[in-house]
C-alpha cells in the first residue's frame, strides 16, 4: 500500500503540530496554568492566574486548530472524521 505526498505531509504535519501543542501544555507557564484552570478555575484565581485570559487562549488554540482543519479542506484534504 503505497502512500501519495500529500497523505504522507498530512501525516507529518498531524504528527509535529500534536507534538508541539504536547510540549506546550506539559512544558510551558502557560499550559500549567490551563491545566489548573481546567481542573478548579477558583484555585487557579487564588493562585493568581488570570482566568480569562487561560480561557481566551484556549479557545483561541481551538480556533486555530479549525482554521487548520479547513485549509487542509481547501486542498481537498478530508481529515474532518480522523481523530
């Protein structure tokens, strides 16, 4: 079973863009503040996080994550059901 180019860069791009947001949320300031946020938004405002701004960002990630999904769209690439 041969793959075309542009399933193998769908892959890839998957696989990198995955890797990167994993890194983001386990890694970084920010993805340890969403993390407490997720779990209790009043601890996490004790704590001196800005809730709303851990939010904004998340669904601003989403976002993004959808422009992505329909540019792929643009190029004819289907991967709506994947995942």
């Amino acid at each position: 079973m041969l793959f075309t180019n542009q399933q193998i860069l769908v892959l890839v791009t998957a696989v990198l863009l995955m890797a990167a947001l994993t890194f983001f949320i386990r890694r970084t300031r920010t993805g340890k503040a969403m993390r407490a946020v997720s779990h209790n938004p009043d601890a996490a405002r004790l704590m001196g996080i800005n809730v709303n701004s851990i939010i904004s960002l998340t669904f601003a990630l989403g976002s993004a994550e959808r422009i992505r999904d329909r540019f792929g769209d643009a190029r004819g690439i289907d991967d709506s059901y994947v995942g």
